[in-house]
C-alpha cells in the first residue's frame, strides 16, 4: 500500500478514493515538487477534514468554505444580471434547492455553472457540493465553487410539491404551504437602513400537523388585512427563517398568499388549565366563561396601548387571558371557544395564574355557538350586553331560541324577550343555550342573555343544551335536561 493510500485510510471523510488521489496529485504539481506525495496527501487530508461537515444542520453563515453532500430538491430558472464592471458580460446565477437528512439550503451556481445546472441536474440528483455560505435573503445560502454528481450515495430525503408545518425546517425555501388562517395581526411600518419605508404583518396558519407564523413583507403585507380567520389560503414561495427560537414561513416579493377552496382541518394542541404553572409558554383551549370591557392605558412612552380579560374554562379549570394589543379588538363572546396559543403564564391578581396573550400568541375562535340544533349559529358579534338583557348590533340578534312560553305568547323569539325574562316565579318554562359554566348551578348562554339552571345533570362546556322546569327567582330548577 502507497503513501497515498495510507493517508486515505486513516482519512475519516466520505471522500472517494479517486478524487482524494487526484487532489493529492493536484497538490504536488502546485506546490512545484517541494512537497512529496506523503506530505501533499497529509495537506489534503487536513483541509478536507477542516471543510468537510457532517449534514447541512451544521452549516452556517459566514463560515470560509464548506463540503458537503445534498440531494438535489428543485432547479429555478437562470437569471442575468449586469457586472459592475460595464465592459464584462452579463453575468448568470441559478438557485438550486439542495437538502439532507438534517436540513435544506439555497445553492447559487454562477455563469458557466448555471448553465451546466440547469441543463444536466434533476430533482433527485445526489450532489458533492464545495463553496461558501452565507445568510441570504431568503435565509442559508452557498456560493458553489464546485459540484459533481455522486451516484453511489443515497440520501433518504423526498422531494415535494407541497408541504405541512411539520415537514418545515430552517433554511427551506419555494415552499408551497396549504392552510387555514388561525390569527391576522394589522400592518406595521418601519425604517430602512436606506431610510426608505417598509412594512409588516402576520398571520397564524395551521394545517392537521401543527401551526406556523407567516410574516408577509412590504407589497405582500396587506394580504394580512384581506383575509378573515377561519379562511383556507396557500403559501407559494415562502422561505423558513428563524426568530426567537423558533421557526416562521416568510413571504417576500417572489412569494404570494391565495384563498383556496379548500377544507383544512386544525386540531389544536392544549395542555389542560389545571396544569398550568408559572412561567411556562403554552397552548390552552376552552370556552369562554366571561369577557370583560376593553381597557385602555398610557404606556411609558407616552402611547396608548389596551387589553382586555377574558376567562377561559375547560374540562379541567379555569383562568383569566388578558388579551393585549390589537388582540383586545377581537369579537370574542361567553359561549365562544377559542384557542389561545403561546400564551405566557404569569402570577396574576390575588395570586390566581394569569395567561398573557401578547404579540407572539395567536387567538383562534374555532366555532360560531349554535342556540338550536337546527338553526343557523351565531356568528360571534355577540357584545357584553348579552349578559344584561341589553340589545346590541351583532349577528346574534338573528338568532332564534325555542321556549315554551314564547310559543304561549305567539312566537316571540328571543329579540322580543326571553322565556328566563317573560315568566313569573313558580311558572314552567325552559330555556335552549350553550353552556357556558359546568356545575350546579350552570350557567346558559343564547347569544342574548345567560341564565343559571339548578340542575344535577352532568354537562361539559360548550354542550348546546336546553333547560326545562320552574323559574325560582331568576333561575330555572331544572327537572329535565336534554
């Protein structure tokens, strides 16, 4: 065995023995016979040992030089561009989409090479990648100084068309993601090194594998502002960034957001409320109990900002969200559910535990309440002047309750007075409302008023379900619940 060989032995990288030995013999010839072939191979060795990484995961930006092997996920389309030097020829770069096992990345083949690449590679294609990386606008990029295709080694990832938030990772871009809008948050203005203006917004998607932040930028952000919860869209062309920790799909000038017509189903997670503890990031999800009046307050600064208290009961407690900034303004009405995620959890008044929804949180109302099995549900307009007996705008108005005393008085619907309302102590009547508080007594929610039911009968939260027996100073006895 030769010195060359003997060096590649002891060389623990996934280089071919052909091209270690070409390498060597490179090596010798540019070191004009001062180094031997023992020496040139143990040179070569070094620097691929410094250069070579393990997976893409391992890359980062403004490292001087990597190696690696990838597999070819996507070819864009050549682009030119004008050097600044005007007497040299219009420059050629091609995007090349390359992942592994551990991530993905952004390669830019220049001139010669993005012609070669777009018309040898396909998706598919196993390359062994040399060149730099860099944090580029669409997020890990390398500046490819060379690439060979490498047919003898497999790597187990699958190109895709579309993908789920699960399937998202740092440094993916061209991502086509389905999903139903969870949360909208309004357009933010900000500064530009270069002094000019850009602008902001987010928005919630969540799809059956989980949820993810979309950050819409400049031209794109007021997408965020057209487009209602609850609407099934799809990303084109986004890119995975990373902000805090976590991961976001980003949407850029290349990229686009769409309606679809599309059902998106989105289970989300919740940690149950009895479990909660101070200091923790969590997703709940229940029905609200009670909504108080929006609040507003003078920061430090000098601006205005605003919040509002809800509380939020599941099957195994209850606790208070403050809701602050814009999500204060969210038609959010006892009876509703929601689900709150990244809600921080704090200390709160009188020692009771407190969630925070802040700007990093999203709140979803997952479904309208229905008053009536078949009649259409209320779509959430629903204002604290249900609790009163008040009237108010929202679409709760146009629904209708069944009870036995408005049929009595000739089919006054709940607009015109409620059975809780027109009857007198000791009278038989029954009311048909959401529960909006389990125990004894619970308490019922129409969209128009809440009425409490003495009552033995097990409900959970959120059970539409009507109430028949005596009124009793304000409150049914109830002796039979269906």
């Amino acid at each position: 065995m030769g010195a060359i060989e003997d060096v590649y032995e002891d060389l623990e990288a996934d280089v071919p023995q052909e091209k270690f030995r070409e390498a060597v013999e490179a090596k010798v010839e540019q070191m004009g016979g001062l180094a031997d072939e023992e020496t040139a191979a143990m040179l070569v060795a070094h620097e691929i040992a410094d250069n070579e990484v393990n997976g893409i995961a391992d890359i980062e930006p403004g490292m001087e030089e990597v190696k690696f092997l990838a597999k070819v996920m996507g070819v864009g389309e050549v682009r030119t561009f004008d050097r600044d030097d005007e007497e040299q020829p219009e420059g050629q770069v091609v995007n090349v989409e390359l992942a592994d096992e551990t991530g993905s990345l952004r390669a830019a083949f220049w001139d010669g090479q993005a012609e070669a690449a777009t018309e040898e590679l396909e998706v598919g294609d196993v390359l062994r990648v040399k060149g730099r990386p860099k944090d580029g606008y669409n997020g890990l990029e390398v500046s490819v100084e060379d690439a060979e295709p490498d047919a003898e080694v497999e790597i187990d990832v699958s190109a895709t068309d579309t993908y789920q938030v699960e399937d998202l990772s740092m440094g993916l871009s061209d991502v086509d993601l389905a999903g139903i809008v969870l949360d909208t948050e309004p357009v933010r203005t900000f500064d530009r090194d270069d002094g000019s203006e850009g602008k902001v917004s987010n928005l919630v998607l969540g799809d059956p594998t989980g949820r993810i932040r979309v950050t819409l930028w400049d031209e794109k952000a007021d997408r965020a502002t057209e487009i209602e919860s609850g609407t099934s869209v799809e990303v084109v062309d986004g890119y995975v960034r990373e902000r805090d920790g976590d991961i976001e799909l980003h949407v850029g000038d290349r990229g686009a957001v769409e309606e679809i017509d599309e059902a998106i189903e989105y289970d989300p997670e919740r940690t149950p409320i009895e479990t909660l503890e101070i200091g923790q990031t969590v997703d709940i999800a229940g029905v609200v109990r009670s909504a108080d009046p929006k609040r507003t307050f003078d920061r430090d600064d000098g601006s205005e900002g605003q919040v509002r208290n809800i509380r939020v009961q599941d099957d195994t407690g209850d606790i208070r969200v403050a809701l602050w900034g814009e999500k204060a303004d969210k038609e959010i009405a006892p009876g509703d559910e929601v689900a709150l995620a990244d809600v921080e959890i704090q200390d709160g008044w009188q020692d009771d535990l407190e969630a925070s929804a802040g700007w990093q949180s999203s709140v979803t109302v997952l479904g309208d309440t229905t008053t009536q099995a078949d009649e259409p549900t209320a779509d959430g307009d629903a204002t604290l002047g249900s609790f009163d007996g008040s009237e108010d705008d929202g679409t709760a108005d146009d629904t209708k309750v069944t009870s036995t005393a408005a049929s009595d008085a000739g089919g006054a619907t709940a607009n015109e007075g409620s059975a809780a309302t027109a009857m007198a102590d000791g009278e038989r009547t029954e009311f048909t409302g959401t529960v909006v508080q389990a125990g004894n007594p619970i308490v019922l929610d129409n969209g128009e008023e809440t009425v409490s039911v003495e009552t033995d009968t097990d409900v959970h939260l959120g059970q539409e379900v009507t109430a028949r027996g005596r009124l009793q100073d304000g409150t049914i006895d109830a002796d039979d619940i269906v």
